[in-house]
C-alpha cells in the first residue's frame, strides 16, 4: 500500500470513531445536571452528579480493557480483522445506547456506554499500523496527522450533538452508528487483506499474555506509565469536567458546551498538523514544556473566571496537541522492537486508566466545588512535567554508559 493511501485511511478511521465517542459530551451534564428527576439521573435514589461520575468513568473502562487488548492482539491476527470487528461491534453500541435513552434505562445506558468504550478502543491499532510502515520524520507527520484526526472527531461530534440535538436526544447516537458503520466500509476497501496467521494461540491466551500492562515489566516503560498516568489525569480531569464547569460557571446549555468544544477541537486539530514538523529541539524537552503548557492552563480553568476559563479551554488544545504528536513517535522510536500494538496500546491505555480514576474521584469533589477537581489535576499533570526533565537526564546518562560499554 502506498503511503498517502495509508495514512489517508488511518485518519479517516480515526475521524470516524472518535465523532462517535466524542457525542455524549455536550449531551451528558445538561442531562444530569436537569432540576426535573427522570429515570437516568434519579436511578436508585443516588445523587445525579455521582451518576453522572459513574456515566464518564464507564466508558474509559471499556476503552482501557479494549485498548490494552486490540492493540496486542493486531499484533497477533493482523491490523484490518481486528479493526473491522471493533468499528462494526462499536456501532452496534452507540444503537444501543440510543435505545436506553429512549426507556430511560440507566442500567442498559451504562452497559451500552461500556460495549462501546471496549470496542472503540482500537487507536492504538491504527498507531501500529502507521508506525509499522512508516520511518523517521515520516511517521512523526503521519501520527501527528492521526491525531488531527482525532481531535477533528472531537470536533465534529460535539457539533454534531449540538445541531441534532433539536430532533431528540437519541439522534446523535444513530448518527454515530451510521459513521461507524462507515469506517468499517472504508476500512474493508482501503486496507489490503492479510496472511493468516499459523500461530495455534487462541484469543484468549493471547488477551492473556500479550496485553499491553505487561509493557510494565520493562523499567523505562514503567517510568513512562507512572508520568504519562499523571499527565492525563490533569487531561482527563480536564476533558471530563470543563463541559460541568461550563454548564454551573458561565451557564451554558449543550449548544454552548458543543461551541466551546468545537473551538478547543478545532485548535487541537490544526496544531496537530504543525507539531509533527521537523524540530531541533530533542523529543523529551518538547514534551517537558507542553505538559506544563497544558497544565497551566487546566489551572486557569479551575481558578479564572468564566471568561478567563473559557479563554484557557480553547487554548489547552495546542500544547496538549504537540505532546500528543511527539510522545507516540518517540516511543515508537525507543520501545517499537517490543511491539508496536502493545507499546501504543499502553499509552492509550494509561489514559482510560486516568480517565476511570479522576471520573469516580471527580464525581464525589463535585458535590463540593467542580473547581476541585480541575486544580488537583492541573497540580499532577505539573508534576510530570517535573518528573520528566529529572527522567530525560537518567535516560541520557543510560545512554552514554551503554555507549561506553559497547565501545570496549
């Protein structure tokens, strides 16, 4: 496959996902956060915002269980099967999360949130995908072009939401499934078939043994997984929690939250097209500044006033955009040989596993200020930037004595 096609068909797969998981946002505070008691955010007498706490943290789980296990297993049965099956198996899930929202059934919403989380996760396989074919400031420019992707998906599904959303709270959700079903289509045509495989390994033994978390054994990965876990806790702290903040500070409706989302998407998007460029800065130091870029601005959120806050929403998109860009390369460039899938299925991974804490976390400090939970996860994700200026020194001093080693 020529390069333009694959990259084309990787972006266009992660556009496509991602416009379905991105819908909820603009549509889930206003639905919690409603004076009128219904079925969803009155269930069993619990506070609405826990719900809605339980509601955010429930797909992140599906998406870290299914990011830790595509990721290696299209390491095993081949990228274009696995991507199938998750993008088909995806839309079945947003038909059925419209459906609960029809019966005003909690219980199925929750379920069908976590199907689709589980079979969503497939990022990393289109990450693998690129890194596999592609080398040097190529592959740099084409994962910072997926994650345009990406970001473009949060883009266009917050509008979608918002401009939908007149029809019935459900139409968002077939729209979803449409788009998904899309991707599966384009998937199938763009993608070449491959080879099966002659291993003997079941699924199972392969979900068992080969998931990403295994990554850990490795110290240098186990250092990447405790500083990347408190970057995006400030991120997801960040992302679950802005569209609250946006509804009880300046109160906005779905359509504002899907504005301002649409404009924070929008700079996530175009910046991601310039962060794959060629720098002369090393990778490390790059990453060092825009987490701590990001993490000012997860601050100003929880500490501004409304139009400070908005101001900073829309501005966290371009330094979180350039570490996104830069630190899939790198690591596809320093730990690839363990395994592409596995080693962009851990990065993925560890930000479901982020996003599932400071969900259920944030879920009990709302009931006392949302601002709270906004700070704590400004003050982590400054904390990996901290870590990772003491961490690329121990990296570079690992280096040189390898160096001098092989050199005798």
């Amino acid at each position: 496959m020529k390069h333009p096609l694959l990259i084309t068909a990787a972006c266009l797969l992660a556009l496509l996902s991602t416009v379905g998981a991105a819908l909820p946002y603009p549509i889930l505070p206003p639905l919690f956060a409603a004076d009128a008691s219904n079925n969803l955010n009155h269930f069993l007498g619990l506070p609405p915002k826990l719900l809605f706490g339980i509601a955010l943290s429930i797909n992140p789980l599906g998406l870290l269980i299914g990011t830790a296990l595509l990721g290696p297993m299209s390491d095993r049965y081949g990228r274009r099967p696995v991507l199938l099956t998750s993008a088909i198996g995806a839309a079945v899930g947003h038909a059925i999360t419209a459906w609960s929202l029809v019966i005003q059934n909690y219980p199925l919403f929750i379920l069908a949130r976590f199907i689709t989380g589980l079979l969503e996760g497939n990022a990393s396989v289109a990450r693998a995908m690129l890194a596999d074919k592609l080398e040097g400031d190529v592959r740099v420019q084409a994962l910072a072009w997926l994650n345009g992707a990406v970001y473009s998906g949060w883009l266009v599904g917050p509008l979608i939401a918002g401009i939908t959303l007149q029809w019935g709270v459900t139409v968002p959700f077939w729209v979803a499934t449409v788009a998904l079903l899309m991707t599966a289509g384009m998937v199938a045509i763009a993608l070449p078939k491959e080879r099966p495989s002659h291993l003997s390994t079941s699924w199972w033994q392969v979900a068992k043994s080969k998931h990403s978390f295994n990554l850990l054994k490795v110290p240098e990965l186990k250092q990447l997984f405790i500083i990347q876990l408190a970057y995006t806790s400030g991120v997801t702290a960040f992302y679950d929690f802005f569209p609250l903040w946006l509804v009880e500070v300046p109160g906005y409706h779905s359509k504002g939250i899907a504005w301002v989302t649409a404009a924070l998407c929008g700079v996530m998007a175009l910046s991601s097209l310039a962060a794959g460029k060629p720098s002369s800065r090393p990778p490390l130091e790059r990453i060092r500044f825009h987490a701590f870029c990001a993490a000012s601005a997860v601050a100003a959120v929880g500490l501004g006033n409304a139009w400070i806050g908005i101001a900073a929403i829309i501005a966290f998109g371009f330094p979180n955009a350039v570490y996104n860009a830069v630190l899939p390369s790198w690591c596809s460039e320093r730990f690839g040989h363990l395994g592409q899938g596995a080693v962009m299925g851990l990065i993925s991974t560890t930000f479901y596993l982020a996003n599932i804490m400071i969900a259920l976390l944030g879920s009990l400090l709302t009931l006392i200020d949302t601002r709270i939970i906004l700070v704590l996860g400004a003050l982590l994700s400054m904390w990996a930037a901290w870590r990772i200026g003491h961490w690329e020194a121990e990296l570079a001093a690992k280096d040189a004595a390898e160096a001098a080693e092989s050199a005798f």
